[in-house]
C-alpha cells in the first residue's frame, strides 16, 4: 500500500498549518491559527498530462477529499488509492468528479415534473401571448388530455411512448370510443405541439436531454395517420356569393348596431375583431378609407405586419357618419362600450340563411366573388383580405394608381352586395385599367 508515513495519533494531534505528506499523493492539510480556530482535510495532488505549463511540464493538481472528522486515515488512504487508478487509466481524477456531479445534478433535474415544467413555461410566456384565452386553453388542454398521463411523472423521462398514449387514450369509456387523435384531431395536434413546446423548454433549462419525443415530422408523423386523412380541415361556413345580394336587403332592413356593424364587416371583407375594434382615429373621412394598425391585424406577435388599408365604398361611408359619437370605437353601444364578440354572431344565425353561418365566412364569400366573377388579380382580393404577399407585390399596391384599382374593387363589391336578383347575373365587373 502506498503512503503510511502519517499515524492516526498523529492526525489527531497536528495542530501547525501547513501541509503533512503520508504519501502517494495524499496529505493531511491543517489550516487556522494553530490554536483554537483549526481544520483539518485531506488533499490528494497529482499531475497530469491534461494540464501543462507553457514549457509543456505538467502542472499540479490538487483535489479534496474530505474533512478529517468525516473521513479516517485509513478511508483516505483508500480514497487517493482510487484516484491513482484513475490516473493509471490516463483519466484526470477531477475532471471525473465533475462529470459524476454533472450527471447527478442532471438526474436531480430530470425528477422535475412535467406539470411543474409546463405550469412554469405558461407563467413565463404568458405575457408575449395575444389574449389571457391563449394561456387558458394551453391550461385547460393539458390538464384535461396530457396531465392523467405523464403530468406527475419526471419531465427527463417522458418518452414517444407515453405521447402516443396521450394520443391514442379514448374519449370516453364507452367500450367502442374512438382515440382521441382520430376523434378529435385539431385539438390533439395542438396538444401534441404544446408538449413538444415543454420539452424544448425543459431541455433548454438542462432539465433533460436527447430527441424530443413529441416531434411531429420524422417521429409521430411514421406512427400515426396525418391529420388530413382523420380529419379533414372545416373552413368556416359561407353564404355562396349568388344569395349575397338577398341577404343584404333583409340585412339592411334592420335597424340594430349589430347589423350595421355586420354590414360594415361584409362591405369590407374585414374580420371580426378588426370591426369591433375599429377606432375613430383609423377613419379617414376625406381619403374614403379606413386603416387597421399592424398591431391589430391577426398574426404571431412579434411577426413582421404592415397597416392594413381598407378602401371605403359609398354605402360602408354612410354606415359610418350614422354612427353616434359615443366612445373611440366606430361600432359602440348607448353606454360607450364597443360591440360584444359575439353580436354579429348571434344577429347572422338568426336570421334565418343558415344556423351554421359564421361572421368570418363572408370572407370567402367576397374571394369567390372576386375569382369567379370579376377579372380582378389575385393578388389584389388577397390584400383586401390582409393576406400576406410578397414585399414586391406590397409594394406595387401602395402606389396611388394601384390604390384606385383596389377602390373600384371594393365600390364594384358594395354594388353587387346592393344589387337585385335580377341584376346579380349580369354583375360582372372585369379589372380596369
């Protein structure tokens, strides 16, 4: 055995700092004051080839290997025996120990769990995300379809198996209940794209490692069938553009701040929460044009937008100067308050065209109209629509001259929209130039 020039006694009685040699590599080190205040550890030096001056000599290292009053001499002696087996294997003794203190610190993490993870990642994000709706359903999805499964278990563990049972559980315990990817597969997805999101957030807070099991593309996709063909895509219900024209007499016909709103809304393609937030100060009066900030516009927040231009026809003017002062909102009720999400809504499945209608449908209304039966481009329903384009295309369309072009869309869509029956066949309304 190497060393065995230090005594237990002596151990006991060295009170001098300084540095006490038993050999092989380990030392008794004393450091206080001599008297009183003294500790007592062991240390174990060694060189190594990791670890070189300048001149290439290898440099000392020196290692702790405990206290005096937890470890004995003997227990040392055995500790710096395993640090010099190291060496012999070419491997430096401290650079191990960092790795086994890295590893189980890891393991440590991994014992997190996946609830704790997600809890923190919505409290982390929650401010960046567009509504206080997002972070609900992000709650309401995981806690319903992902936590029964792997909510309590560690976040380092989760593994493709157990996402495949989130996605294959039933819907209910009817014997016969079909999976919950192939019966309700939009909501699966985005929870499926929810815990792939956790899990990129845990790895990146060194909470676990590896693939990650809830990919979509080159991992779930082998494993279960694609949305499309368990659940094709539902666009939102449209009246056909042939029976806008009677929908828009009997819309006319009544007198209420949701169907004025509603017309606004169909008269300029426009969505739901850009009407019902459409400020006085986006209005142009003079310029017969409305203006929906970038910041309002639906998109990612954070995405590169641009202000939205809305040309105004005659009729969508009117509807407009009708409209009382009564707050900032263009669309506001005796008491100031802009119009519900829901008003338009409710006005449209009630008036007898269709119960499954939406507010938005009339949007497709308006792009079928354009594609089928005017010779307007593509590109210039699109913009009406505040699709995206190309940045050449934006801004060929801001000219003046393009802007007239767009105008006589809008004016020859608030005619048909104003036209009879008689008159809708014959409203075909070729591009100008």
């Amino acid at each position: 055995m190497a060393g065995g020039k230090l005594t237990a006694l002596q151990v006991t009685r060295a009170k001098a700092p300084g540095m006490y040699g038993d050999g092989g590599g380990l030392y008794l080190q004393i450091t206080g004051d001599g008297k009183q205040k003294v500790a007592k550890s062991w240390i174990f030096r060694y060189r190594c080839k990791g670890h070189t001056s300048r001149a290439g000599k290898p440099l000392a290292r020196e290692m702790g290997l405990g206290s005096v009053d937890t470890w004995s001499l003997a227990e040392a002696r055995e500790r710096a025996r395993l640090q010099r087996q190291l060496l012999d294997d070419g491997k430096d003794p401290i650079e191990v120990r960092k790795q086994q203190q890295f590893a189980e610190a890891l393991a440590a993490a991994q014992a997190v769990a996946f609830q704790d993870c997600a809890k923190e990642y919505i409290k982390a994000h929650r401010a960046g995300w567009k509504s206080e709706k997002h972070a609900d359903q992000w709650t309401s999805t995981l806690e319903t379809w992902a936590y029964p499964i792997i909510g309590t278990l560690p976040v380092g563990g989760i593994t493709t198996d157990l996402v495949m049972k989130i996605m294959e559980q039933p819907i209910s315990d009817e014997p016969d209940a079909p999976s919950f990817w192939t019966a309700r597969t939009e909501t699966a997805n985005r929870v499926r794209g929810r815990i792939e999101t956790v899990l990129d957030w845990a790895k990146a807070r060194k909470l676990r490692d590896g693939e990650n099991p809830a990919r979509w593309k080159g991992l779930l996709d082998k494993l279960l069938p694609a949305r499309s063909k368990v659940s094709p895509v539902e666009h939102h219900k449209a009246l056909p553009y042939a029976d806008l024209p009677r929908f828009m007499a009997e819309l006319r016909s009544r007198d209420s701040l949701s169907a004025r709103a509603l017309e606004f809304t169909i008269l300029t393609a426009a969505r739901t929460s850009d009407t019902i937030g459409a400020q006085r100060r986006e209005w142009d009066r003079e310029g017969a044009a409305w203006t929906v900030p970038a910041a309002r516009l639906k998109g990612k927040k954070g995405a590169r937008k641009r202000d939205h231009f809305v040309p105004l026809s005659d009729r969508a003017l009117e509807i407009l100067e009708a409209q009382p002062e009564r707050s900032a909102h263009l669309f506001a009720n005796d008491d100031g308050e802009p119009l519900s999400n829901m008003a338009m809504l409710e006005l449209l499945q009630g008036m007898g065209f269709g119960e499954d209608l939406t507010v938005h449908g009339f949007r497709s209304s308006f792009k079928d109209w354009c594609s089928e039966q005017t010779g307007y481009p593509n590109e210039m329903s699109e913009m009406a629509l505040a699709h995206t384009v190309s940045d050449k295309v934006e801004a060929a369309y801001r000219r003046g001259d393009m802007r007239e072009k767009r105008r006589r869309m809008m004016a020859d869509w608030a005619a048909y929209c104003a036209s009879t029956p008689a008159e809708k066949a014959n409203n075909v309304r070729p591009m100008r130039a």
